[in-house]
C-alpha cells in the first residue's frame, strides 16, 4: 500500500480497531444503524460506556457511521 492509498479521516482508525476490539468494522457499523434518534456524542458515549471503547476510536466510527447516513 503506498501513501496515497491509506485511509484518511475517520477510516485511518479501522485497522486499529479491528485489532483492538476483535471485531470487524462492519460489526460495528451495524450496531449504530440500530442508535436512530441520538446524536452524535451520544453514540460515542454509548461505545464507550457499552463496549469499551476509546474516545478517538468511538469518534471516529461515529463520524463515519454519520457522514455515510447523509450520502
């Protein structure tokens, strides 16, 4: 992978979490298709608080998570 085609933004944090948490992006990625009606910060705490999860890491599925809600 050369550097133009690493990730950027939120999804420069996948590898990382896939290897942290054990569980794929897409495991994750469903279970905040489920968190209709809260907002941003709210879905961040709730990885955090429900799953264990680092700030930055829960920031950045939820970023990514969002930004593809609005294509």
């Amino acid at each position: 992978m050369t550097a133009s085609e690493k990730p950027k933004g939120p999804a420069s944090y996948f590898p990382s979490i896939e290897k942290k948490y054990g569980h794929p992006i897409e495991h994750w990625l469903r279970l905040l298709q489920g968190s209709k009606g809260m907002k941003h910060m709210e879905m961040v705490n709730w990885l955090k608080t429900e799953h264990r999860m680092g700030h930055g890491h829960a920031n950045a599925l939820v970023a990514y998570h969002l930004a593809g809600m609005k294509t």
